[in-house]
C-alpha cells in the first residue's frame, strides 16, 4: 500500500547490504554452557497477562516425558514439543498419554477463552492447561522462550534446562494478531514462507494474511483462468523469473500454518493492483487490448474494468475456488489505491464483489479504503494510514467502525515492517519515514483512531511489503527486532505496556535469534547481550 511511486534498490546497494544482514547472527560457541539459573518467568515476549514467581524451578533432564492425556490434538503439540527440544538437549523426551512428573500438556474447561493458558513450574515438573488447543501451542512458546536460547540450536548443548518455578496466566487482548507477507513484488517459496510461519508461531501470531497478487505477479493457480499463473506470475520486481503457487502448494502452506495455529488468510488485490491479471486476460481491459508485463513498482495505474460483466466472473471465479483452498473465514480482497477507478465504480464493484465473498462462505477483508464504499456487513477494515494522515479520511474508517465494521490496525509508519530503520538502512523503503524499534513498539491501538469504539477493533496486523527484499534474509533483518513488538501489541494487556521494561525483554531475545540463525536489526535503542 503504497501513497506514491517507489524506486527500486540498485543491485550494487542489494549487494552492500548482505555484509549487514549477518549482523546479529554471530554464532555462539557450541560449547559454552547455559545460565546457571533459570530465565525470570517473566522474560518472554509477549508479556504474559499474569505472572507469580514462586517455588523451585524444574529440570528438564534426560528422564523427562511429555504426558498429553488422550487428546489426538494434545498429542500433536507434545510431538511438535518434542522434536523442539530433542536437538539441544539430546534427550529422547518421549510423548505418553499419562505419567507423574516432567511436562504435562492438559485440555480441560477453565477461564481459557480459545486462545489462553496457565503454566504451572515447579520442582515435580511443568504442566500447560488450556481449553482449546491453541492455547496448549501458545503456552508451548511460552514454555520455549523460558528455557536457555541454546535450546533453539540444533546441535546437542550443554544445558542445564531449567524453568523458573511459579504459575503464569495469559489470554490475548485481541483475536486479530497478524502478518502480511507480500509474495507478487518478489515470489517466495514454500519454504520460505513457512520459514516465516515458524518466526510468527515464536511469538503467538494467528493471522499469515499472503497478498497474492499484484501489478508485477499472480501467485495462486486459478484453474479457470490459467494464464493468471502462467503468464501473469511469470516475473517480479526487477524482472526476476517470479513463481506461483501450485493449489497443492497453497493447501501445504495452509497446512502447515494450521498446525501452528495461524489462519491463512489470502489477498487478491481488486479492482487496482491488477496488471498482472490485466496482462493475462485482455477481456478484462475496458479497451480489450492487454498492457504489457511490469516489473517496476508505481502504483496506482491498473484497474479492473468495474462496467463489464466478465469482470464479476473473474471475480467469482477467483474468490469461489480460492474460497475453496481456505479453511478458515476471512477472505481479504484489496481494495487499496484504485486511482485509476472512478468513485463511483469503485462503489460499484465493491457492491457486486463483496456479496461473491459472503456467498462462498467467507468474511470481507479489505485495506481501509473500503470505508469509502459501503463495507458489507461484518467485514473487516485493514487501517494502513498514518500519524498524520487527514482527519476526513480517519473520520471515514471511524464511522464505518461506529456502524459494525471491524477496524484492524496497520499504521504504515509504526508497524510496516519494510519500512527503513534509519538511513543507512540498506533495505526497505521510506516514504511513510524511519520506523526504529520504539515508535514501533510505543502505541496503543485501542486509542490509536480518534472516534473508532474500543470494541471494534479486532487487532493489529504487521505487513511485510517486498518491492527491495529477495530472501529469507532480507525478511528476518526487516522483520526483527521490531516484528515481536507487534506482537506484544496485539496480545499482551494494556497495563503490561512500558518500553523500558520491554527493551529489556527484547534484547534478551538477542542469543534466540542468534541461534535460530536470524539475522536481526541490531538496533542502537536496545542494549544487546555482547557475543
């Protein structure tokens, strides 16, 4: 979402900034044992909404098991709990149904809501209980974030494993905790997206929201419209070879969130942001004749042709079979920077596009200029304005947020992560200002839209827009250490909310990442761990 046109990175500065994205991966001795003492039960990100120290702490040892009653999802997270810990310690950690002692992962009726835990530490071992089991998974990262950084490394370490002892309660302040990854500037693999899926699990994200397509790729095969994928999803940013994703691919990667408790939520941008759709089907063209592939990144330019009916049957047949792939509920349709869409076809559309959503099953998301339409009813707004942006246009997103519409935030020049840190930022882009780890982290969206109710807000959502980034590096040292604050914001209570305190967490996130081999902002605002 872009508010004028932006100037890809020369290949010599890409290439300068690879020295830079190493700069918080330094490998840590194999050998250097862990803390003698155990991590406060305090020190993880997300700030738990409740924590009460006390007893002694637990050992995981080589006798430890993991008991998950006789829950099939129970099960899943034991052995998903497992296989986290087995490299480092090298011990076996077997997953039983019952058993005294070691860890103990528990489904049972409390005041859990879906998504919240209670984990229990002390000398006789560690037991997570939670009503649904995402909150099992999150207490599970909780659990993680407890033990040494070591633990993340795949190499057998030295240890001692312990966990604090005391009770920690957590539920989510927001059901809406999100991550855009744009995958049309720049294609990016199975792999790696679930190489950022794994980065999101870490800090209790619910949302992967793919934009799919845009001006320069197409990125979800459409069996009804083939070319979208074959011709339209055929280059990048730059001019790169591009990719798609094969329906296999999307259900894997849907799969794969959906074990660690993230709902895919896909973007076809409409009616702007569609060269890519433009150039595979002339038809679609209110003059018929085709534009040529783009590989650059204004925006702005492209437009559905809202007064010709094959343009509602592309629509429906895109939403029916990608409706079909996504098990969960929303369905995110676009709708941003259509400067090349009259307002009164831009209404037009969204009043024939938005029905196509509900009609498959599925729950309108739109970029918040769907507000200036009619937003159906429960459709969300994704918010990506600025600070500054004019009181007319927040007045519009805070009477549709009056009206029913869910409001979920993405302030541009506080949580878009391809935004520049400073200026000698090698990466990302500019034009919404420098965003270091403090504004990011310093505000609250229950207050951040003046006339928008509390209550319809429905969460945050981080987007990691990629016109300049290429690769999982490029991902990890825009994305860290600023994406583990957006987190916080949409889980952790408003009274946990203090930067000073939470710089302190942050920066003991620095040996994680370190081990898990992110390659992170080292940012001045943060007193890192030297090593």
């Amino acid at each position: 979402m872009r508010r004028h046109r932006l100037h890809l990175l020369g290949s010599l500065l890409l290439v300068a900034a690879a020295g830079v994205l190493t700069s918080g991966a330094a490998p840590q001795p194999a050998g250097r044992p862990a803390s003698a003492g155990p991590r406060p039960l305090g020190q993880v990100i997300p700030a738990p909404a409740s924590v009460t120290p006390g007893g002694a702490p637990y050992r995981i040892t080589g006798g430890t098991r993991i008991h998950v009653g006789g829950s099939r999802e129970a099960h899943r997270i034991g052995e998903y709990l497992a296989d986290l810990l087995r490299p480092s310690t090298g011990y076996r950690l077997p997953v039983t149904e019952e058993g005294a002692g070691g860890i103990r992962l528990r489904l049972a009726q409390g005041p859990y809501g879906t998504e919240g835990y209670r984990l229990d530490s002390g000398r006789g071992g560690v037991t997570i209980t939670a009503a649904r089991p995402a909150g099992l998974f999150h207490g599970v990262q909780t659990l993680r974030q407890l033990l040494p950084a070591a633990v993340e490394r795949d190499t057998v370490q030295p240890g001692p494993w312990l966990v604090a002892g005391g009770t920690v309660r957590d539920t989510p302040r927001y059901p809406w905790r999100g991550a855009m990854l744009d995958v049309s500037r720049h294609f990016f693999t199975v792999d790696e997206v679930k190489r950022y899926v794994d980065r999101l699990a870490l800090y209790k994200f619910n949302k992967l929201h793919l934009h799919l397509s845009d001006d320069q790729g197409w990125r979800i095969a459409i069996d009804s419209w083939p070319r979208l994928t074959t011709h339209g999803g055929s280059t990048e940013v730059g001019g790169g070879p591009g990719g798609f994703y094969t329906k296999d691919d999307y259900r894997e990667i849907v799969r794969y969130a959906a074990a660690r408790h993230l709902e895919v939520v896909p973007e076809t941008d409409m009616p702007g942001h569609t060269n890519a759709a433009l150039a595979s089907y002339a038809g679609l063209n209110c003059d018929g004749v085709a534009p040529p592939l783009y590989t650059g990144t204004a925006v702005g330019f492209s437009s559905l042709c809202a007064g010709k009916e094959i343009t509602y049957d592309f629509a429906d047949d895109v939403i029916r079979e990608l409706a079909a792939l996504t098990p969960g509920r929303h369905l995110h349709i676009g709708g941003d920077e259509a400067h090349s869409t009259s307002h009164a076809d831009y209404q037009a559309f969204m009043d024939r596009v938005q029905p196509i959503v509900a009609r498959y099953g599925k729950t309108v998301v739109g970029w918040h200029q769907l507000t200036g339409a009619t937003p159906a009813e429960g459709a969300l707004a994704q918010y990506w304005g600025l600070d500054g942006t004019g009181a007319e246009e927040k007045e519009r997103v805070a009477k549709a947020a009056r009206n029913g519409t869910g409001i979920i935030l993405s302030p541009a020049d506080r949580i878009y992560l391809d935004m520049k840190y400073d200026r000698t930022t090698p990466l990302g882009l500019s034009w919404a200002g420098y965003v270091e780890v403090k504004r990011s982290y310093d505000w609250d969206p229950g207050a951040y839209l003046p006339g928008v109710p509390a209550d319809a807000v429905r969460g945050v959502e981080a987007p990691l827009w990629t016109e300049t980034l290429e690769n999982s590096a490029h991902l990890d040292h825009m994305a860290f250490p600023r994406l583990p604050g957006v987190a916080e914001l949409g889980w952790s209570p408003a009274a946990t909310h203090d930067w000073e305190a939470y710089r302190t967490r942050l920066a003991a996130q620095g040996p994680r990442w370190d081990a898990l081999g992110i390659g992170y902002h080292r940012s001045p605002q943060v007193d890192w761990p030297a090593g």
